[in-house]
C-alpha cells in the first residue's frame, strides 16, 4: 500500500512538472513579456533546466525526463505550430542530455551544472552558427575591419571571433550559476510548503477557463543580431558608394551578401523548414497516438500551471532583482509539487 501511494505521489509530480515545462515552452516567453522579465529567451532556457532538475529529483522513473521531453514537444507542436525546428533541436537536446546527465544521481549538482551549461551553450552556439550560415566569410571579416578602425587597436585579428567566444562564454557561466542554483532550490523544497503556508495559492478560478488552445499567429519579431547585421551592410554599402578607394567592403560584396542572406533566408522558409517540420510532426503526431493518456492528463493540468505561474510571479513582487527572482521560484516550486488530495 505504501509502494502504491508513493507511485501515485510520483506520477502526480510527474504530469505537474511536465505540464509546467509545456507552460515555459509554449507561453513562458510571453507572459515574462508581458510583465517585462529582462533576458526573457535565456529565463526560459533556464526554466526548462530547472523543470528537468526537479523531475531528475522528485520522479525516479529513469525515463522519466525522455517521457517528459517527447510530451513537451508534442504540445510544443499543439500551441505554437509556427516554432521552427530549431526549437525542438533545443528542446530535444535538453531533454536527452539530461536524460544521460541524471541516469546516476550521486552527483545531483555536479549534473545540474553540466546540464545548465550544455543547454544554455547550445543556444548560444545555435545563434552564433545562424549568423555564420546566413553572412559567410567576407561580412565577418568586414566587421573585423571596421571594429580595428574604429578603435584603432591592431593587437586583435579577429574580432568576430573574440565575440562569438564571448557570448558563449558569457552563456556558461550563466549556466553555472543556474545549474547550482537549481540544484539548490530544489534539494531544499521539500519542506517549504510547511514553512511558508502564506504563499500556498488556493485559486480555483481556472477552473471555469477554456482549454489552452493553440496560440494565434503572431507577427514575427526581427531579432535585434539580425537587424543589426543589416544595418552594417547598409552602412558598408553606403561607404563603398561614397568613398570607394577607402570602402570596407567592396560595392559587390555587399550586394553579394546581401542576395546571399536572401536566399538562405528564402530557401530556408520555403523549402528546408517545412520538409524538416513535416518529418518533425509525422513523429511527434505518431507518439503522440501511442501516448494519448498522458497527453490528456497533461492539458488537463495547464491552465492550473498557467494560472501558478502568473500568481507566483505576482506574488514575488514584493521583492527586487535577484531576491525577487529566488522568492519566485519558491512559491512556484510549493504550488506546482503540492498535490491535491
């Protein structure tokens, strides 16, 4: 009887933190938009570590972060079916590597960091690999010229390189940070809901909410690497027009770039994307037929998940900056592993 409620005790972690890593995946990044959350995209990252963290710690199923992993990704496709591959790239690369991270637990932080660094470093060499597909090799050298001529410094040949390994470097010791962070939090929670009962959320308005539906269309956001990388090619065309014999980069070139980011650009939205997209959804739509219960139980809980997630974040208000941040995860971390009776 008591091996029988502790696996009950188990599967309702299991569908809780599942659904609120649904929650980070598909709505997250909005709702932190909305209250005006610094680093939204790397709050998010971070969120999908901490969820992977507290599965690692309070489901023992050694599958259960690879179960968790597919089920986010089916509802990922479910409400925001315009995410490009990349995505899931991210999403299935979170959830394998903390698959294999977590299969021995002796080393509880020790995994949590490497996994917070590998998420968070992938992301960042994502960004970086884009950027290096879509310009080539005579842009990122163009910018090297015009940072050395502005600082008039020659110690550094490659600028664009000291700055890719910048942000990825700045990406690992973030990790760093979050991956012991959550490790932290969460071999400490287990007795929170006893010490501060004031932030328990004893809300039952979302019952009355319509089902979490897909999300409508959104008008795509130009990401500011990108639109800067096209004001430098203006800028260096403008140049090479005006003062040819001093031009950064040659007239050409810049068109060259420019039709050659063009057509990536163009090839990538209308034939490579939905050919990958269609392999990703034929399956994800397969899994998601062979686990239909667990599907079911999962969108039943989200918009409990949603409504935490807002109320913790609300609730945290009454704190600044980091301290806010820890309050947060806190009370989100006591009303998502606090179980109905």
């Amino acid at each position: 009887m008591i091996t029988a409620a502790k696996n009950i005790y188990h599967r309702e972690h299991f569908y809780r933190i599942t659904a609120l890593w649904v929650i980070c995946e598909a709505f997250a990044g909005g709702i932190m938009h909305g209250f005006k959350v610094p680093f939204s995209g790397m709050m998010v990252s971070s969120l999908a570590v901490f969820c992977i963290v507290l599965l690692a710690k309070y489901v023992p199923s050694k599958t259960a972060i690879l179960k968790a992993t597919v089920i986010v990704a089916i509802f990922k496709l479910m409400l925001s079916p315009h995410s490009p591959p990349t995505a899931y790239v991210a999403v299935f690369f979170q959830g394998l590597v903390g698959q294999l991270l977590f299969l021995q637990r002796k080393f509880f932080t020790g995994s949590a960091i490497a996994l917070a660094v590998l998420a968070l470093v992938e992301s960042a060499v994502q960004r970086i690999l884009v950027l290096m597909i879509l310009y080539g090799n005579e842009f990122w050298k163009a910018v090297d010229d015009f940072i050395r001529k502005v600082t008039g410094s020659k110690s550094i040949d490659n600028y664009s390189l000291a700055i890719a390994i910048g942000y990825i470097i700045l990406h690992a010791i973030v990790g760093i940070f979050v991956g012991y962070f959550s490790a932290r939090m969460v071999r400490n929670s287990e007795h929170w809901s006893h010490q501060f009962p004031q932030y328990l959320i004893e809300d039952d308005s979302h019952l009355n909410d319509a089902m979490i539906t897909r999300s409508k269309s959104k008008k795509k956001k130009i990401r500011w690497v990108f639109l800067l990388a096209w004001i430098l090619l203006l800028a260096f065309y403008l140049q090479s027009v005006l003062d040819p014999a001093g031009a950064l980069l040659p007239k050409d070139k810049v068109l060259q770039i420019l039709i050659r980011s063009a057509l990536i650009i163009v090839a990538w939205y209308l034939f490579i994307s939905p050919l990958i997209m269609l392999a990703i959804r034929k399956a994800l739509l397969a899994k998601q037929a062979k686990n239909k219960s667990e599907i079911n139980v999962t969108m039943q809980l989200l918009p409990e998940m949603k409504m935490i997630f807002k109320k913790c974040w609300q609730l945290s208000d009454e704190q600044k900056g980091y301290a806010r941040l820890k309050l947060f995860l806190k009370i989100l971390l006591m009303n998502v592993l606090k179980v109905p009776a």
